[in-house]
C-alpha cells in the first residue's frame, strides 16, 4: 500500500484580527489599568492626582532603566552598577543647583529653568564621563560572561557609592524643588504638582527621541541591527565595540538624567538611591523584555501607575504589588511584554 | 573513615589543610582557648557564617548561579526560630519546630521563584531575587505585628542554654580548665556542632552525583541538557537545597544572638559579605566558604580598628583620613571583591590547590 504525499496547497489567509493585535497588547495595558484604577478609586480628582503622579514616576523609571536594557540588548552585559549612575547623577545635578542656589531660588521661571537645565548638563556629563570609564575598567574585561558580569558590577556599585560617601559626606541632603516648579496647578478638581507635570513632559521628549534616533537615524539602524544579530553587522564592517561604548555612555548619562529628577521628586538624596532604584529598574526591564525600549516604556507606566494606585488603597502592598505584576507578566509572556529576537 | 567523613572531598594541599586544621581546632576549642564574650561571640558568628557561605556556594560556586536573595532564606530561618520561641513557650521543641517551619517557607518560596525565573533565563534569577529580597526586607519591617517591625524580635531560649543554668558542680566544680560550665556553653557547641553537621552534609551534597551534574552545567549547560540532565530541574533543586541550608543557618544564628531583626539577618549589606566572603575564599570549594568566612568575620571585628588607628595617623590630610577611616571598609573591600574576581577567580582555596 502506498500512501500518496499530501497534496501541497499553500493557502493565502489574511492575519486574523487577534494575530495582527497580539503584539499591540501591551500597549493596551496602560489604558486597561489606568480604568482600572479609575473603577477602584471613586473620587476623580484623586483618581487624576493619582494618575499623573503614576505616569511621572514611570517616566522617571524609564529614563533610568532605559540605558540598562539597550546596554543589555546590544552586548548581552548585565549591569548591575547601573545603580551608581542614578547615584552620581542625583549628586553632582543637586551639587549644581546648591550652587546656583540664586537661580533656583529666584521667583523666576527662566531663571530656575536655566539653573536646571545647568544641573542636568553637569549630571549627565559627569556620569557619562563615568560610564565610560566604568566600562573600560570594569566590564570590559568580563565580556561574554554573565557570571562574572554580576559580580563584578556588584563590585563596582560598592565602590562607587561610598566613593559617594567619602565625597559628599554619609549624610542624606535634602533639597527643594526649583521655585517656580514647587506647589501644584488645579485642573478639575485635582491638585498636580506642577514638578510631576514636568517629568511627564521630559519622559515623553526623551522617549521620543530614543525612537527617533533609533527608528529614523544610520547610528539607531546599526544598533538595532546589532541588538538582533551582531556578527553579521560586524561582519558587514561595522565596528560594533564602538557603537557599544557610545550606547553604555548614553545609557549612564541618560541614567544621571534619571537620578536628578528622581532626587528632585523625592526632595532628599543618599548614596543608596541608586540601589534601591535599581529594583524598580529591575521589575520594568525584565517585563518590558530585555533589550526593548518600547518594553521598558510601558513597563515602566505600568509599574509607576500601579505602585501609586496601590499605595493609596493599601499603602502596605505597593512594593508586593510589583512583584505580583512582574509574577503575572512573566506568566502571560514568559519573555517579557515585548520579546527581543535574537537571531542567534 | 576520615575520608567518607569529608566525602572524598581531601583538602590536596598541604597548606590548606594546616589552615583548615587551625580553623577546625580553634572553633571546637573557641571557649576554653580564647575565653572572653568576645571571641566566643567572633567564634560562634564564624561558625554560622560558614554554613551560610557554604550554601550559597553551592548556588553559585557549583551551580553557577547568581542570586540576592541568599539573606532572605537565612532571615526567614531566624525569624521561624524566633517566632516560635516567642509563641510556643522556650522549650526545644519550639526551636526545632521554628526551624523546620522556616525551612520549609524557605525551600518553597526558592522553588517559586526558581520556576519562575530559571526556566526562562538564568540571568532573570539574579535580578527577580534582588527584587523579592528587597520586598520581603521592607515587609518584614513593615508587617511590625508579626515580626516586631525595625526593633526586631528578642526572645528566651530554653533554660539550659542561658547563663543561669549551671552544671557539672559536683564533679568538677562547676568549672573546666578554668572555664565556667553553663548554659551559654552549651549554646556555643549547639552552634558549633550544629553548624558542622550542615557543613558536613552540605559537603556531601557537592561531591555525590547531583553535585557533578551541577558542575557539569555550570561548565557547558548546552551539553548538560544535550546528554540528557533536565538542566531547569538541577537548577531549581540546587536552590532548593542552598535555601534550605541558609535558612537552618539562620535558625543557628537566632539561637545564638537571642535576638532577630531585619538589620542582623535581611540587609542587603549581609548579602554584600557573603558574596565577598564566597569570593575571596573561593568559589566551587566548599573549603572556601571556610577560609573566606573566617577571615572575613575576623577582619570586620578587628581590622576595622587598625583602619581607626591608620586614618588617626594620617589626619590632617586631605581625603585621607576619610578614606581610611573604619567606616570605609566597605571601600576597600569593594575593590579587593574587583580585583580577585578578575585575578584570583578560584580565590584562596583555589590558590592554595594549584600552588603546589
């Protein structure tokens, strides 16, 4: 008995409405949760309040973390040093603005934003300059070993911090809020602190900009190219080591961003900031998916809306309620939300 | 008999095994050859120490895994003791159920979060550890009804293990070689031997079968799964097995300070040594753990004076005195974790065994 091949009958079918929304699913997620929330707490006003302080912490979470997880796509190095940078960052930007103590406290809008503007320069160039030099020293050596990657950038992170401590002194500083960006505007009925406002703002522009170079530019088609498949990009005669410190730089930098703002909105510093950031920054790379920014941005929204939803419902659950979120994600996609294929 | 004692696992160096003898003989000793509250105290952390160390080595020194979350395991060991003692009246049988409960939340959040997180990506378990870590430590300052909050929880032990209780008077006195015989003895070689039964199994557990199967990962996963070991399972068992040890260590550590709290068993500066200590000693050995843990608990009772002493001599100087004052030992340790992470991998131990 002979059983004849199957007949060969490629069939042309349009991608079902569920297949061709399947990767958008996660970009739903913020809205669901933000209804969400919106069923949960009743009052709009604090619903509102709620939500625009959610979106500024997630945007603050992003700009910190997303260094980290393009670091991680483009050279499969984990750091976790990656703190320190939010540390520096937050130091040398609030040394900055006690500088200019003048300007910031001036009543002036142009002025505070110039005193700003001066501090973010400061920060980013310091933990540039410094993310340079940690990759130099610290993780080159261990390339291609994640082992050793852990453990060296713990190392470093011990380092850096009471280097921290012995520049700066074991004492937490407290600082205050630019003048014209302190107290909040009503919009509603809901107050918004008009500092949150601004974070949700240079969120957004720093987002935008991350896709736009990376969507829109030669450099961000090499790097995503290189976040896909290096060998190939170095074997089309791209030198990949050279792209990769300049995106560890960014990524420090864009971490020093991070750490002023985030030592703004909490008004006090300590050298341990960036530790205890790091954990956050943890939870939103690993359900963003390692190695995508579109992931780390709404991983960080969902994290940022939630704790602040959860913290006014139960204040005792909100770092638990992270944990629970990072635990349902990895169920749905063990991968993270936007899974980054490797072609390896 | 020696042999199957120490499992095969010879310490093959002449040198380490003088140090190990030295290390070995002072801690069975501790309070007849160096009496004092003191160093009974460094002897007994010591003790405790290395059983810890030892657990996470076999995580990450045999299994080649990175994780966090080691103090949350030995704290949640602390605090089952602790609880029951407080609640079920002092009695050992309240230690022993504390410890077997502690344990087993132990073993069962590690399986959790191995399955969660191993069966993706090894390189996921180090940062969900870091983040369950830091949650359960701000819980367990939090949740102050059940664990006494930031004050921790302070506890009796059963009376045979206090200074109160008193022994041995009629036939030698009620002392030996000069040392008093009381409880706070007894409690010392309560650890001690407590401590040298886990080591010893731990030991044992790193030289049979599923210890060479987790080298064998470590080594080349690929191939491990390839012959045909389910690789996510050794993973998740060897978590299992280190948490569980961490977690009785825990248990030793409860019974030996009278006291738990989240700074003594859940800071992350803790884990911070023990990584230190498993590296300088040397990874995939658990002699390592030895050497490392005692050096180090000694260093950080008495190395931080001479740092005092060395930034007294230097004051007056710019950053100087800063950077060598005792609060800084953090620092210097940093850089020494660095350096013998790129230089001397195998630490010590390993040293010793190739420097033949």
């Amino acid at each position: 008995m002979t059983t004849a091949a199957p007949k060969h009958k490629p069939k042309m079918a349009e991608l079902s409405l569920g297949q061709r929304l399947a990767p958008w699913m996660p970009v739903l997620l913020v809205p669901v949760l933000v209804a969400l929330g919106a069923i949960a707490i009743p009052q709009t006003s604090s619903w509102l309040t709620l939500t625009v302080s959610g979106l500024a912490m997630g945007m603050m979470i992003f700009i910190m973390a997303s260094g980290l997880t393009l670091v991680f796509g483009l050279m499969d190095v984990i750091n976790f040093g990656h703190g320190a940078f939010v540390s520096i960052g937050a130091f040398v930007g609030v040394s900055v603005l006690l500088v200019l103590g003048q300007m910031s406290g001036a009543p002036s809008l142009g002025l505070n934003l110039i005193a700003l503007l001066l501090a973010v320069i400061g920060a980013m160039a310091a933990t540039g300059a410094v993310g340079w030099a940690f990759e130099k020293v610290i993780v080159m050596p261990v390339y291609g070993h994640h082992l050793k990657q852990i453990l060296v950038t713990m190392g470093g992170l011990i380092v850096v911090e009471q280097l921290i401590v012995v520049l700066w002194g074991p004492e937490e500083i407290y600082i205050t809020r630019p003048e014209s960006l302190k107290g909040a505007i009503t919009f509603a009925g809901a107050a918004l602190e008009k500092y949150r406002l601004v974070a949700v703002v240079v969120g957004l522009i720093v987002f935008a900009a991350m896709r736009f170079v990376l969507r829109r530019t030669k450099i961000g088609l090499i790097v995503r190219a290189g976040v896909q498949n290096g060998e190939m990009v170095e074997a089309l005669g791209y030198r990949l080591r050279r792209v990769f410190v300049g995106v560890f730089i960014a990524g420090s930098a864009l971490a020093g961003l991070g750490g002023v703002m985030w030592g703004l909105y909490q008004e006090v510093i300590t050298a341990h900031m960036g530790n205890d950031a790091m954990i956050l920054i943890f939870i939103v790379v690993i359900i963003g998916g390692l190695g995508s920014v579109e992931g780390c941005f709404i991983g960080a929204l969902l994290v940022g809306l939630l704790q602040n939803y959860v913290a006014y419902i139960e204040p005792k659950a909100a770092l638990i309620s992270n944990i629970a979120l990072m635990v349902l994600i990895l169920m749905w996609r063990p991968m993270g939300m936007i899974p980054v294929v490797k072609a390896k | 008999m020696f042999r199957s004692i120490l499992s095969g696992d010879m310490p093959r160096s002449v040198v380490l095994s003088v140090v190990l003898t030295a290390i070995f003989v002072g801690l069975a000793l501790a309070p007849f050859l160096f009496p004092g509250v003191r160093t009974v105290d460094t002897a007994a952390r010591i003790s405790v120490f290395i059983v810890l160390v030892a657990s996470y080595d076999l995580l990450l020194g045999y299994g080649g895994i990175v994780s966090f979350a080691h103090t949350m395991f030995f704290g949640i060991g602390a605090y089952g003791v602790a609880l029951g003692l407080t609640h079920l009246g002092r009695g050992f049988d309240a230690i022993l159920i504390g410890a077997l409960g502690g344990t087993l939340v132990s073993a069962v959040l590690a399986l959790l979060i191995g399955l969660f997180s191993l069966r993706v990506r090894a390189i996921f378990f180090a940062m969900i550890t870091l983040a369950v870590a830091s949650a359960v430590a701000v819980l367990a300052s939090q949740l102050s009804g059940l664990t006494g909050g930031e004050d921790g929880l302070t506890f009796k032990l059963p009376r045979e293990l206090g200074p109160a209780f008193k022994f041995g008077k009629e036939a030698l006195g009620g002392e030996l070689f000069g040392v008093k015989l009381n409880g706070k003895l007894l409690a010392y070689y309560f650890v001690f031997i407590g401590a040298l039964v886990l080591f010893l199994l731990l030991l044992r557990v790193v030289n049979s079968p599923f210890g060479r199967v987790l080298q064998a990962i470590r080594e080349n996963d690929f191939r491990a799964e390839a012959i045909g070991y389910r690789v996510v399972y050794y993973r998740v068992a060897a978590t299992c097995l280190s948490a569980s040890a961490a977690a009785l260590a825990g248990a030793l550590y409860a019974v030996w300070l009278r006291y738990v709290g989240p700074d003594t068993t859940l800071s992350m500066e803790l884990m911070i040594d023990i990584l230190l200590m498993v590296v300088i000693g040397g990874m995939g050995t658990m002699y390592g753990a030895v050497v490392g843990a005692t050096l180090f608990v000694v260093a950080q009772n008495y190395l931080q004076n001479l740092m005092g002493a060395a930034s007294g001599l230097v004051e007056g100087m710019p950053v100087l005195p800063q950077l060598l004052s005792a609060d800084r030992w953090l620092l210097w340790l940093g850089v020494l974790f660095i350096l013998s992470v790129y230089f001397f991998p195998t630490g010590i131990v390993g040293r010793l065994r190739n420097g033949r």
